[in-house]
C-alpha cells in the first residue's frame, strides 16, 4: 500500500547548519495496517509524515502510495491517496468558513471544481448523518463557524473531513496532543472507529506510548532519523511501556527521554 | 469590492490596485478613441484588469515574490503601460469630442428622465448586479475553494486543491472589477486621468473597514453589503470634508492624509483596546 525506498531528507543541505533528518530510511505498510509511530522529539516522526503527503520532497529515495510513484507530486496532487490531521487543531479546518463550508472541501476533494453551488440540500443530508454519528451535536451547528468550536470539535471535525473521500491513507500527526485527556480520549475512540468503518490504511504518530501501544497493529520506534524498532503481532500485544522503553535504551544505548512521554506515562 | 475578494477573502493585501484601477480607465479611453463604443471599452476594461491581477499572481506564486511587492511591482510596471496605452497623461471623454459614454448613451435611450436619477438609478442597478454576482460566485466550488485558501492554506493542499490556481483566479477577478470601477468612473467623470488610481487600495480598504465597523454579521452577503455601504458612507464622509472641511482648515489635499489616518486607527484600534483591557 505505502512504499518508502531508502529515503533521505536533509534540512540546511550542505550549509553549516546541515541535519540529517531521515537517514536511508526504507518502510512498507500494508494494506489495513494501523501504523503507530513513537520517537523523541526531533526523531523524524513528523518529518516522516511531511515527506508522505508531500510538505516536502525527499533528497533521495522513491515513495509509493499503492503502486504509484508519488515522490515528485505536489501535495494537492497526491491528496485524493491521502488524509491528514495535524496537532495544531487549527490547521486542519478552515476556521472562518462554516461547518458545512468546510465538510464541502473535504466532499468535493478530487472532484474538478466548477461554477456550481458548492453546497445543497442532499450534501448537508449527508453531513448532518456524518456529525450525528460522532455525537457531539454538531449536526444541528451546520452553518456555524469552525473558530467558534472547541479544540475537541475542530480536531472531530478534521477527522471526518480527512476521511470523508476515503483516502487510502490516513496520516495523524499527533492529533490529540494539545487535548486534554478527557478530550484526547473521545478522540482517540472516534479515530479508532473512523478508520475501522472506512478500513484505512493508518500511520498515526504520537507521544502517548499507552496508546501507541493499544492502538493499531504495529508500532514503529524512531530515533535519529532511522526506524529502530519495528513490532507487531503477538510481541506487540504483550509488550507494556516499560518494555518498549527498555527495548528502546538496548538499542540506542541511551534512554528514551522525553518530558511529554515521561509525563503522559507516569 | 474587488479589494476586499483580495483582502478578505483571500489574505492577500493586493498593491496592483492603484495600478488597475486607472488601467481600467485608459483601456476604456483607448477602445473610445478607436471608435469601438463604451461597452466593447468596459469589456476590455476588465479583461485588462484580469491580466494585471494575473501577473501580480504569477509574480508571487510562481516567482515567490511576497505579496505585498508583487503588487508594488505590477503597479510600477502598469504606470508606464497605462501611460502608452492612454498616449499621454490625460484624456477628456467628453461629449463635445463626439465620445459617447454609458452614461450619454442612457440619457439618448431614456430621454425623459433627468439625468441625475438615470446616472444613479444605472450606477445603482450596476453595484446591486456585480454584489449579487459576487455573492453567488463566493458560494459557488470554486468561490468556496478561494475563500478557503484565504483562511487555511496547509488545509486546501490536504484537501486536493491548489493554493496557487485559487490564488491567480482571485487576484484576477478582483483586479477585473477593480478595472470596472475605473472604467465606469472615467464616463463618469468625463476624463481620464494617470493619477487617477493613488491610493486606491487604502480607499478601498477604508471603505471595507468603514463597512465592517458599520454592520455586523458574518456571511456573505452580509460582508458584501458591509463592502458597498462602507464605499458609500466612505465617498460620502470624503465628499463631506471636500464641502465643508474649510471651515476647520481642511483642504482638499490633506485628503489623503485624513483616509490614511483612518485606516490606521481603525486597523489599531483591536490592538489598543486589548492592550488597555489588559492593564486592569
């Protein structure tokens, strides 16, 4: 489904500064998986992501999204394979549009934009069928906008819109983190159900290791730019926190240290 | 109006319009001149408008100039055109010249009613139509894609739209009815001038302010009618001072001046009042 061939990403490329984000980095998903991804802060995660939906290019290496060579297309090309929620909760709504006018974007995603009304009655049916599912009564806020919601709502909000033209991928940025717990938790529930009624292909990228381990099929441990643990089946089911932690200074030679993992497991 | 598709609606603070705007005027002037009649002016008006805007478009999103010089450059870049095109600094349309402008050619059509209601029942019908037009164009897919862009680019790449494609059919509408107003004020005025245009943006951009302050509400229609009441209260209130400010010293060229200082205290004023509010 998502083929990444030994990848390499530089920032400041032969300057001073020069980092070497993504080293040779080579990865496979299947089709169905549920990818979570861990990693202190600067491992790469992010930049992983960037590189997926096409925020950047890679310096070398090739990225394949279902037997299609993606690496040279701009984002907006590749975003009918691709949906994407962001942490920030304000990046991935429009927030001076109302709710409907947003949900419209997200339903007219891939489909040639013309001179027709962009919104009508069998639309905002739909919509208003989509919002009761998550139950949280944006269905009757249709014509509201989108800065007025809550953190919580616009990051549900997103959700929806990143799934709501059943991309092939979905890629989370760690979309709960700027959440409260309570928050964090209804959303992590609706992810869990979005991608399971749409079965999507997931690479979810977080700080929180308990749900790094308890979501999905498969987790993915950074570090430096390089994938350093990579488990899933029964291994993964039994693994706890501390294993994964001990795994991670095994192999690293140094501890896994983070102050919102340390914090978020504590 | 067309300042605020750029300002509002897409977030870009567009310079091209002083340039525009009596570009507008000299392309109606020179398709006079040759004889093609004020509506065939108007239209290309227009077109010519869209071209100005296109460039500054391309200027930014495919030179990555910023946004704000891209505008001054196009604008620079226009002084000299418009200054071919019109042939010299200043044109008269006027009638005695045999040019018959829409206004001119209204008062042949409807010969019994005094030219002062025809000149405002027409410019009155003109403003409602493009309002209304530009109303249902912001609602229609690619008006709401244009709009979106304004407000969260990274969002409209995600979504499978391309930010730079919205950004050019924006700049070059707007920059089309920039190129309107100009062509229909030089009829009315009876002239074309190549100053006409200075500080255009910021008249325009005091008249979207002036609206705002005005009405409140937040759809579309709502804002539109924000922009054209705010033109009117804004022409009215420069009329005002024109008129009368002798009384307090005010002299038709500190016009300028007063419009800028408007523009600065109204766009300070959020600022002020929450730099207040916090020293309790």
């Amino acid at each position: 489904m998502l083929r990444l061939e030994r990848v390499n990403k530089y920032f400041f490329r032969n300057s001073l500064d020069e980092r070497w984000t993504i080293r040779n980095l080579t990865l496979q998903v299947q089709e169905g998986d549920f990818v979570t991804v861990v990693g202190s802060n600067g491992a790469g995660k992010t930049t992983l992501l960037n590189l997926i939906s096409g925020a950047y290019f890679p310096d070398e290496g090739r990225i394949v999204i279902d037997e299609l060579d993606v690496t040279e297309l701009p984002t907006h090309r590749r975003a009918l394979y691709l949906g994407r929620v962001f942490q920030n909760t304000s990046q991935g709504t429009a927030p001076s549009l109302t709710i409907e006018e947003n949900l419209a974007i997200a339903y007219l995603k891939g489909k040639p934009k013309g001179i027709r009304m962009a919104l009508n009655e069998r639309m905002r049916a739909i919509f208003r069928d989509k919002l009761a599912e998550i139950g949280l009564g944006l269905e009757k806020r249709l014509k509201d906008r989108v800065g007025l919601l809550s953190g919580g709502q616009r990051q549900a909000l997103a959700l929806l819109m990143a799934t709501l033209a059943k991309p092939k991928i979905l890629l989370l940025d760690e979309h709960t983190a700027n959440l409260d717990p309570k928050t964090a938790e209804i959303i992590m529930e609706l992810t869990a159900r979005l991608v399971g009624e749409n079965h999507l292909t997931t690479l979810m990228v977080t700080h929180n290791l308990q749900d790094a381990l308890s979501f999905g099929n498969r987790t993915l441990m950074m570090d430096e730019g390089e994938v350093v643990l990579d488990v899933a089946g029964e291994e993964r089911k039994k693994m706890t926190i501390q294993e994964l932690l001990e795994r991670f200074t095994l192999l690293r030679h140094k501890k896994f240290a983070e102050d919102r993992v340390l914090l978020s497991s504590s | 109006m067309g300042v605020f598709i750029t300002f509002r609606c897409l977030n870009f603070p567009d310079l091209t319009v002083d340039g525009s705007y009596p570009l507008g005027a000299a392309v109606l002037a020179l398709l006079m001149y040759r004889g093609y009649g004020a509506l065939a002016g108007i239209v290309a008006a227009c077109l010519a408008g869209a071209l100005a805007g296109l460039f500054t478009g391309v200027l930014h999103t495919f030179s990555r100039i910023p946004a704000l010089l891209s505008g001054i450059l196009t604008m620079i870049c226009l002084y000299s055109i418009n200054l071919r095109v019109m042939g010299r600094p200043n044109i008269s349309l006027s009638e005695n010249l045999g040019h018959r402008t829409v206004f001119v050619l209204l008062r042949d059509a409807f010969p019994r009613v005094p030219e002062v209601y025809l000149r405002f029942i027409f410019l009155f019908l003109l403003v409602v139509l493009v309002k209304v037009m530009v109303d249902l164009f912001l609602q229609t897919e690619v008006g709401l894609s244009i709009r979106a862009t304004g407000d969260n680019e990274t969002l409209v790449a995600t979504q499978g739209i391309d930010p730079n494609c919205m950004k050019l059919i924006g700049i070059s509408l707007s920059n089309a009815l920039v190129a309107l107003a100009g062509a229909m004020f030089a009829q009315y005025q009876g002239f074309v001038d190549i100053n006409m245009g200075i500080g255009m943006v910021i008249s325009g951009l005091a008249s979207v302010i002036v609206g705002e302050v005005l009405l409140r509400g937040r759809t579309i229609f709502m804002a539109t009618l924000q922009v054209v009441l705010g033109s009117v209260v804004y022409r009215l209130a420069t009329a005002i001072a024109l008129n009368w400010g002798y009384n307090i010293g005010f002299k038709p060229y500190d016009l300028k001046l007063f419009t800028g200082l408007l523009v600065i205290v109204i766009l300070s004023f959020p600022i002020l009042k929450e730099k207040l509010g916090r020293v309790k």
